[in-house]
C-alpha cells in the first residue's frame, strides 16, 4: 500500500499569500493610477520671490492655466489640453476657462508660468482669464498668481 | 506508532517569503507617493466686479505704477511713478520699504496712498516674468490690495 493512500484522503487547502499580495499590488496600482489622471500640473519653474509675501495654494479644487517655455514660443495648457500662444490659441483658452467658470464660478484660476519667460508672453494668458471671465458672465474670478514659497527656496 | 516531534527534530523557520513581499510592497509604494514637488503658494489678483469698467483688467483711479526694467545679470532697473512721485529703487527689498513709507498707516506722517490704492506692475518690453512677480511681490508686502498687471507692448 503506498504512503498516500495510508494518509486517508487529500486535502485542498488555498494559499492565500500570494491571493493578498496580488490584492495589494492592484490596489497599490489603482490608486497610483487615479492620481495620475487626474494631474493636471506638469513641472513649472515657478518665480521664486524673495520674502515672498504669499499665502498657500490650498487643497481646493483650482483651474491651473500652464505657460510653458517652448523655444521661442509657449505652450500653454489647461489639464490635458494644449494651445498655443497665437490668437486662435488663445480664444481656445479662453473658450475652455469660459465652461469651466460656468459651471463653477468661484473656482479660483491660477496661473502657473516659467519664471524664465518674458512677461509679454504671459501677459496674453491673464487676458484670456480676463476675457473668459467677461464671457462665462462671472461676476468676481480670482485669479492667483503662482510662485515658490521662500522657505523652501532658500533650502536649493 | 506516532514519531513525536521533537524525536522528528522540529524545526521552527520563519517563513520569509510573504514577508519580503509586503516589505517590498510597501517600499513601492512610498516611493511612488512620495512628492519632491515644492508647495505652490499664490497671489490673489481680483479682477473688478463687472459693470465698472470696460476692461477687466483695469484698474479704477490714477495707479501708483511699478516700472520694472530689463535684467542685467543680476539687477533689474525699478521705478515708481505716480502723479508727482517718481522714485527708483536699487532692489526689490528697497522697493517694498520704499512703498511701505509711502502708504498712509498710524504712525506715518507723510504717507500718500491708501492701502486700497492701485498699484500697477508695469514690466518693460523684454522684461521677466520673475521680475514682473518681484515687483507685485514687493507691493504685497508693502501692505497694498489692489495690484494688479499692466498690459504688455508687443
């Protein structure tokens, strides 16, 4: 008679590590993922003023306005979307802040500009907010104006 | 008849497998949520309630006007222009004291502008957005609310 059989019947047991871990690691996985897609602040030299007399971002919702140097030209971009700095692009921006006013208008708009760029290149961009406040028919849109805090400034 | 255990010779091990697996698990995971970012700090820059005026942007009374100048390595010419005042300024910390003195506060005797008064950035052709925001920042820390940007010449 063999060993086996002498041992009466087999039994199943499930090994649950490997299942917890493979749980984790998706877990760990959709989380990383769901922030991901919802980022919309690509890395900005932001100014670095000193003694900057500022106040915190905060943690609400904001419409972050991107004015990216590229070359000679800008790039400038809201979440996902891109425009560029001619006229039509900047009627697009304009057009794209406009629905986002009207569906919330005390969502606050804040402009995140490289600090290297000239300032008629940014200027425009503080137009189209303006000019999207004026048709989305906002009564008060705060725009915020975005730098580094000294602190951690002086810390580089 | 049953061996025991100990005439088995039982061996207590740790089993090190799962454990290697969370430790890793987790070390995966702070290091991908952790951020190196800075924290952004802002500037409010209200634009007026509508029905006043025509532009958005424009500010209501004659502004107090920081000039702010081209970079030249690490100086930057600024000026500060208003009806009967036009002053320069060696930096931005000057610039701040400066306007600071000239804002009507207990204990100032000669200042000239309210807190509320319009303070214009107006950054030279050329000039950087850096300096452009130097100079706001100046006029925020000089106690005043109501700065805003001038429109660029292209």
């Amino acid at each position: 008679m063999s060993l086996l059989h002498a041992r009466g019947p087999a039994r199943i047991d499930a090994n649950m590590t490997p299942l917890i871990d493979l749980a984790f690691l998706l877990i760990v996985f959709f989380i990383l993922v769901a922030r991901m897609g919802g980022e919309q602040l690509p890395p900005v030299s932001l100014p670095e003023p000193r003694h900057a007399a500022t106040t915190s971002a905060g943690s609400r919702p904001r419409l972050a306005v991107n004015v990216i140097a590229n070359g000679d030209r800008t790039i400038l971009s809201l979440g996902a979307k891109k425009f560029s700095d001619d006229d039509s692009g900047l009627r697009g921006l304009a057009e794209a802040i406009a629905q986002r006013i009207r569906r919330d208008p005390t969502l606050p708009v804040d402009i995140r500009a490289d600090r290297s760029l000239r300032y008629d290149k940014v200027e425009p961009a503080l137009r189209a907010i303006a000019q999207a406040a004026s048709q989305a028919g906002a009564e008060r849109v705060t725009i915020r104006v975005c730098a580094l805090d000294e602190r951690q400034a002086n810390h580089e | 008849m049953n061996r025991s255990r100990a005439a088995r010779g039982f061996k207590l091990q740790l089993a090190m497998t799962p454990m290697i697996d969370v430790v890793f698990l987790l070390l995966v995971f702070f290091v991908c949520t952790v951020r190196f970012e800075r924290n952004e700090q802002v500037y409010r820059l209200d634009l007026p309630s509508r029905g006043t005026t025509a532009d958005p942007l424009a500010l209501q009374d004659s502004p107090l006007q920081i000039v702010v100048g081209i970079r030249d390595g690490d100086r930057c010419s600024i000026e500060l222009r208003a009806d009967g005042v036009r002053q320069t300024a060696e930096n931005f910390d000057t610039l701040a004291k400066a306007m600071e003195q000239m804002r009507r506060q207990s204990g100032v005797a000669n200042g000239l502008f309210e807190s509320s008064h319009p303070i214009l950035v107006v950054p030279s052709a050329g000039s950087q957005w850096q300096d452009a925001v130097e100079g706001f920042n100046a006029a925020v820390r000089a106690g005043y609310a109501n700065i805003g940007f001038a429109e660029s010449k292209r």
